[in-house]
C-alpha cells in the first residue's frame, strides 16, 4: 500500500539488494530519500544538502512484501500528513 501511495503522489521508487540488505530510494523532485531495511535511520537529500532523519519505524520486508514508514518518507519529501481519528483516514497534501 505504501508503496503504490507514495507512486500516485508522483515518487519515483527503487529498490536493489546491496551487501544482502534491501535498500530503497524514493525520489520526488530534487529530494531523494534512501532507506536501508531495518535499519531507524532515512537519508535524506535536498538542494541544501544531505540530512539523517531517525524515523519513528523501519522498513522491512516480510513474506515477499515491502513495508515503507510513509509518514516519514512523504513529510520528508514535502508533503504534509494528517490523521483524521474520527475516521481513522489519512490525507497527505502538497506543502
């Protein structure tokens, strides 16, 4: 779910397999964002520079299937995320 939500926001996403741990990188724009599996910490890159974000839960891949921290990665990538508890629905915007 993750996954196609970030592509219909229009990120570009990769993954590859380097020294047997899965990394991926999501593009929107200039930021790139590369997460390396099961790892707390996303490097972010902008046109002012490289920053590391502690996100608040890893990606993993489990039975086949990638698990990306949307929140994190699309906050990152310029966009704002509500919750809406009423509902328990999401709606992330372009900021």
């Amino acid at each position: 779910m993750a996954v196609r939500l970030l592509e219909e926001l229009g990120a570009k996403i990769s993954y590859k397999r380097v020294d047997n741990v899965g990394v991926v990188t999501v593009a929107f724009g200039d930021i790139k964002a590369i997460l390396r599996e099961k790892s707390s910490i996303m490097t972010v890159t902008t046109a002012a520079g490289e920053s590391q974000v502690t996100l608040r839960t890893p990606f993993t891949n489990k039975q086949g299937r990638t698990y990306l921290p949307t929140r994190d990665i699309a906050e990152n990538l310029g966009f704002c995320v509500r919750w809406a508890a009423a509902d328990d629905s999401i709606t992330i915007v372009k900021r």
